[in-house]
C-alpha cells in the first residue's frame, strides 16, 4: 500500500506539472486583490492529471506483486 501512495504522489505531482503557470497566474492575481468568481481550469490538464495518477498506480500494483 505505501508503493501505491507514493507512486500515486509522483503521478499526482507529474499531472499538475503542465498547470504551474496557471496556478502561478492566479497566485499573483490574489496577491494583488483580484476576486474572480470562478477560476477556470482547463479539462485538459484535469485529464492529465487523471491518466498520469491513474498510470502510475498502476505501475505501483503490477511492480508490487
């Protein structure tokens, strides 16, 4: 259980690579007193973050049997 954890976090932290700059975007914008209603996050990126969580738990299962 501790390999799928931890490979899921390495899946997790690869997965929200490619949204930084948004996330560093929306940090300078609330530093500056910007309110949005609604922050947009591309289906994209949320699909990648699903399938590389998703690939290396199963990397995880099949290197811990």
């Amino acid at each position: 259980m501790l390999v799928v954890c931890s490979f899921a976090l390495i899946g997790l932290t690869i997965g929200m690579y490619p949204t930084r700059k948004l996330f560093a975007e929306w940090a300078r914008e609330i530093n500056r007193g910007v309110t949005r209603e609604r922050y947009d996050y591309p289906r994209s990126h949320l699909a990648f973050c699903g399938a590389s969580v998703l690939v290396m738990s199963a990397a995880a299962i099949l290197l811990a049997r």
